[in-house]
C-alpha cells in the first residue's frame, strides 16, 4: 500500500493489566480484533493515509518510536489482510452539533414534543461503579477531555499528553470523540473506592455527558419524547419499587427542548420490520406497545413464553390488538428444541469473546467473568433442557419489558420477531446465571451480581454479543422448529 491508514471501522482500546500496556485494535464491522503494543501504535497513529512508509516511521520516531521499513510493510500487510488497513484519506466527518444550542437541526415541532418519562420509576444510584466496569470504555467529547484533563492531569500523564489516557473513538487520529484507557478492567477515572475521580474533581457535571445521562435512553415517538432506562446496570433493577431516587428528567422540564443538549434522542422508524416479509406502521407499533403495557399489568407468571408466542402472532398476522392479547394471555409453553439453537448461538458467542480477551483484559474484568458465566449459563440449559428455570425476581422481569417497551427498544432490531426471541433468551440465560456466580470462590458482596439480569444485558449490548441473534434472524423462517446450527461468525 502507497499510503495506507487504519480504517475508520477500527476502534483502537488502551488496557492497561498490571501496569502492561496492550492496544486492542476491534473490527467494528465484525467481531475481529488485534492486540498491538504501544509501538505498533504510533506506526498506526502516524499511518492516516497522507504519508508513505517513509512518511510513517518518520511520525512514529518523533513519539520516539522507531522500527525498520520492513517490519512496518509486514506489520501493515497482516492488518490489510485482516481488513482493518486501507489506502488513502478517510472520508471528512461531519462537524459535530454546537452543545450550546439545544435545538440545533431540530425542527421546532420536534422541539417541542412534550416529555414523557417512565410512569412510576425513580432511580436510585447505588454509587458502587458498577457501569464503568462493564463496558468497553467511555466516550468523551473534545471539551470533555479538555475537562478530564484539566481536572485530573496526572491520570496516566494526560495533562501533558491526550494521547496516554485516551485514544480516539474510531481510527488513528483524535479528530473528534475520545475514549478513556480501561486500567485492571475499568474505567481510568474509576478510584479504587469506585467513586468517579471527575465527580469527585468537579462535581456531577465534570462527568461526560454519557455517564451524566446513563441509564436513561430517549426515543422521539411522532408525539412525544418518552425518557425510559436500560435496564444494563444493577441499580436500575434495583429501584424498581423503592422509595426515594432521582426522576429521569429534572425538575421543570417540559419539552425536548428542555432536555441536556447532550441527550441523544433516537426516533422511532416509520416503519417496523415484523419479520417473515411483514412489517407496521409505526403508529400501528406503538398502538401494540400499548396494549403490552396494559396487559403487563394484568400480571405475567411467565414471560419469556408470551415473548415467544408474541413473535409467532407478529410474524404470522401482524401486530393486530385480539392476536397480540391471545398470544400474551395464553401462550404455548416454551419448548427446550425450539430455543435451544438460540441460546446454543448466544453461547458460542459469549465463547468466542472470552477466548479472544482473555488475551489482554485483567483477571479480575468484570465482563470478562460475564462472558464466562454467560456461556456456562448456556451450556446449563441445553444439558438440562426444559423445565427452564422459573423467574427468581418475576417483578423485575415485568420491569424490564416494560422499560424496554417505553424506550421503543423493540422497534429498532431489524425484524420485531427476531428481538421479541432474543429476549426471551437473555431471561432465560439470566434466570440460569446466579448458579454459575455461586460457584465463584467466596469473596466480598459485588454489587455487580445483585441483577444477573442487567449482568447479561450490559454484556450483549456493551460488547456486540447480541448480534448472535442477527446471525440467527437471517436464517430463521419460522421458530416453531428447531433451528440449524449455532450463530455464524459475523
């Protein structure tokens, strides 16, 4: 290659374990990585498509990186081979919306769509850093490294170099969004109190916007705004039903416009793929997520079941209200060969993401452990087969839907079908993990493990496992056969 750059498609992640450095190079487009140490990376800092090899090895050495032009042509040829190298300048991204300005590319309907938060639901922040341990990193904005690196200069010499705490959100250069360094499986700004180090410097607002928002999800429905939580935190579930805890929007907020210029509002599509060559319209959907919502109420022994016979119902007539209400009140029991296939592909998954980090994440990486107590969960239900386990916490289950019905999670999966089994499957496998977590050696309470459930959920999501089901969507016609096969590789 004449001048060749990592692609944008690569998302480079600084672990440190131990006090060893290790760069992660990921294939976003696929479930491919690549651990590189810190000279390889200025050879790739340096590689953004303007330079030439020479061009390259004279930008690494001013780091004070050097290596030889043939290692460089040999290095840069296995990441070509694995895709993740390729000729040329980048596409110019677009600029990024001013903070300042609330309704900036927001038409003024939209504007002033009223806010409608999760009925009912107050949450209560346990503190215990439970999300900075989950997920692969945390994402900043210019102005909020600026801040992190003002407030907390000597965290791994960012004050005087960005780029030993940070490394940029897609490619070789910082241009735009940064993510922060992961340190023995956490956040770098998580204190050994699991007290965040920015809040603690500068108060709740130093956090970047997406720690300050988290656990809420915001989705523009044509009427209104609804404010929902994911359900990826043990806190979350936590709160359902306690007292006290902070509303989901502040005090005074009215209309979108009301809300952190930082809040990523989704909108719901116009139309929603059903599966089997069937789809709705999106006043239709949310019309059906109402009626769920209703029939939640009526109580739900089993929900995992009525999840499964309501993809069956959508499939096979649509999302029309008597379909819809028959599947959810009398659903076919839930049988072991027609689930095994998905939870089979989930496992192999979860598999594949221990074997390939266990390379260079901590022992002690919580998601790690997730991994590993995912596919053991598996495993325990293909052996055991049915009867599946029943729900140790059916209230927090009922919560969980519901939640995800508010914040119109459903309704941006490829085909309604796919994700209404994908969830029904990640309660099953949640209901099989606490007897995984036991068998750990005894150890201090973590507050991580209270909701095996949110457990699961910040692993699918956090580290691509859920696209097992895509893999699965694709080849799945009907589900009241067993499926071929484990999960494909993506």
């Amino acid at each position: 290659m004449r001048r060749p750059r990592l692609g944008e498609h690569v998302a480079a992640r600084r672990h440190l374990v131990g006090g060893a450095e290790h760069i992660v190079l990921y294939d976003t487009r696929g479930d491919g990585a690549a651990c590189v140490g810190a000279r390889e990376w200025a050879l790739l800092q340096g590689a953004d498509g303007t330079r030439d090899l020479d061009g390259i090895l004279a930008a690494a050495a001013r780091r004070g990186r050097r290596a030889g032009k043939r290692q460089l042509a040999e290095f840069l040829a296995a990441l070509e081979t694995a895709g993740m190298v390729v000729e040329g300048r980048d596409p110019a991204r677009p600029p990024v919306r001013a903070a300042s300005d609330p309704a900036a590319g927001m038409a003024s309907e939209a504007a002033c769509r009223p806010l409608r938060p999760l009925e009912g639901y107050r949450l209560r922040c346990d503190g215990s850093g439970t999300c900075c341990r989950l997920y692969p990193t945390t994402l900043l904005a210019p102005v909020e490294v600026a801040r992190a690196r003002a407030l907390c200069p000597d965290m791994l010499s960012g004050g005087e170099d960005a780029e030993r705490a940070f490394t940029p959100e897609r490619g070789p250069t910082m241009r735009g969004a940064a993510c922060t360094a992961m340190v023995d499986g956490r956040c770098a700004y998580l204190d050994a109190n699991r007290l965040c180090l920015l809040h603690g410097a500068g108060g709740p607002q130093a956090k970047p916007a997406g720690c300050r928002l988290f656990p809420r999800v915001f989705v523009d429905d044509g009427e209104s705004v609804r404010i929902s939580v994911l359900p990826e935190c043990a806190c979350v579930l936590a709160s359902v039903g306690r007292p006290g805890g902070e509303p989901l929007v502040p005090a005074g907020a009215r209309t979108r416009a009301d809300l952190d210029p930082a809040a990523l509002v989704s909108v719901l599509p116009e139309r929603i793929g059903l599966g089997a060559g069937r789809a709705a319209q999106r006043a239709e959907y949310c019309r059906w997520e109402a009626l769920l919502g209703e029939l939640l109420r009526e109580g739900a022994p089993d929900i995992p079941d009525r999840l499964w016979s309501l993809a069956r119902a959508a499939e096979e007539a649509g999302l029309g209200e008597r379909e819809a209400a028959a599947a959810w009140r009398a659903p076919a029991p839930l049988a072991g060969e027609v689930v095994a296939s998905w939870i089979e592909a989930l496992g192999v998954r979860a598999g594949r993401f221990e074997r390939r980090d266990a390379k260079w994440r901590a022992a002690q990486d919580m998601a790690l452990h997730a991994a590993r107590w995912v596919g053991a969960a598996c495993a325990r239900l293909l052996a055991q087969g049915e009867p599946f386990p029943p729900a140790a916490a059916p209230a927090a289950e009922a919560f969980y839907l519901r939640a995800l019905l508010h914040g119109g999670r459903l309704a941006f999966a490829p085909a309604l079908g796919a994700a209404l089994r994908d969830r029904a499957v990640r309660l099953l496998v949640a209901r099989a993990l606490p007897a995984q977590i036991a068998r750990e050696p005894a150890g201090p309470a973590d507050p991580a493990l209270g909701q095996p459930l949110a457990l699961v959920e910040a692993l699918l999501r956090g580290h691509g496992l859920e696209d097992y089901a895509a893999d699965l969507s694709g080849r799945v016609a009907s589900a009241t056969f067993p499926l071929p096969g484990p999960a494909s590789k993506r």
